[in-house]
C-alpha cells in the first residue's frame, strides 16, 4: 500500500536548519509568509500575484534582488493574511511552472528587512555563482564561472587600433573629431 505524502510538510531544508529550535519550528508552521525560489530574472510581481493569489488573499510580495545592482535575483516572499493560505500555496503552487520554470514554495519564519538581497559575493544568490550550466532564465552561466579560469576569455590589450572604417576608428581617430 503506498504512503501519502503530507504535502504541507515542512521542508527538509528547514527540518535540517531548525531541528535543534522547537519554538521556531512551531513558529514556521504557523506563518504565513512562504519563500518562493527557482525564479526566472525575468518574472516579474504581477506574475507572481496573479498565481499566489488563486490560493488566498497576498497581503504583500517582496521581490529579491542582487544586493549590489538592485536586480531581480530568482526569489521573492509571499506575504498571506492566513496560515492556511500559505500552506495551500505549498500544496498547491509549489512546484508548478512559472515563466516556464519549476518554481519550490517553502514556509517561512517570516519576512524581516534586508531578507530581499542575494547572500552570495557577487550579490545575488549563491546558487546561480556556483552553477556550470547555461541557464538563460537565470542570467546564463553561474558568476563564478564568468569570471573564474574556466573560460578563456580574449585577450584584446595587444591591439593598438582598430580596424579601418569601425566605428572604435573615428573614436580614437583625432581627425575625425571636429
């Protein structure tokens, strides 16, 4: 006979963080915010109203963003007014498509600022620095990978001018300035 899974679980991620802290897990079980990740850059707010709100009334999204450059990142909060709400978004909406990707719903002790900035060194999410695959819903490749040794880049300093009738020539050219 199989098992039914209870949808409304908490994470394993979140087992795994606050297995040590009873009051805070009886705290996230009752919240009613839920972190939402795995979103494309290019998703935007109303996107994400319209879907969260088919499971209860949005009390408020907040967007996160690259700490540095104040860009969308690929997560958000959602705030319900309902505990049940948030526990139907995750039964409901997690894992579903959004902007053509599986978006991952999780309950969350709650919203508090400076929550929205990526935590990773380059300001977004630290997940999307260490990953090696193209991926154009998030950026392309990971940003560790942009800048590491993994990929050659060219090497343009030997070149002292540019070729005849660019547009880098009548930039650097004096005579073409007036």
């Amino acid at each position: 006979m199989a098992s039914i899974a209870h949808l409304d679980a908490l994470s394993p991620y979140l087992l795994r963080r606050l297995r040590n802290n009873t009051p805070a897990l009886e705290t996230v079980k009752k919240s009613c915010c839920v972190y939402v990740g795995n979103l494309s850059f290019y998703t935007t707010e109303e996107q994400i109203y319209t879907l969260f709100s088919k499971c209860g009334e949005v009390r408020r999204i907040v967007m996160g963003v690259d700490r540095f450059a104040k860009t969308p990142c690929g997560f958000c909060f959602v705030e319900y007014y309902k505990n049940e709400d948030a526990l139907d978004c995750l039964k409901y909406i997690s894992g579903t498509s959004l902007d053509e990707r599986i978006i991952r719903a999780d309950l969350d002790p709650g919203y508090e600022e400076g929550r929205q900035y990526g935590r990773g060194a380059s300001g977004g999410q630290v997940r999307d620095e260490m990953r090696e695959e193209y991926d154009p819903g998030r950026g392309g490749y990971g940003k560790l990978r942009q800048t590491s040794g993994n990929r050659t880049l060219a090497n343009y300093s030997s070149i002292s001018s540019a070729p005849m009738g660019s547009s880098l020539e009548l930039q650097s050219n004096p005579r073409y300035h007036r």
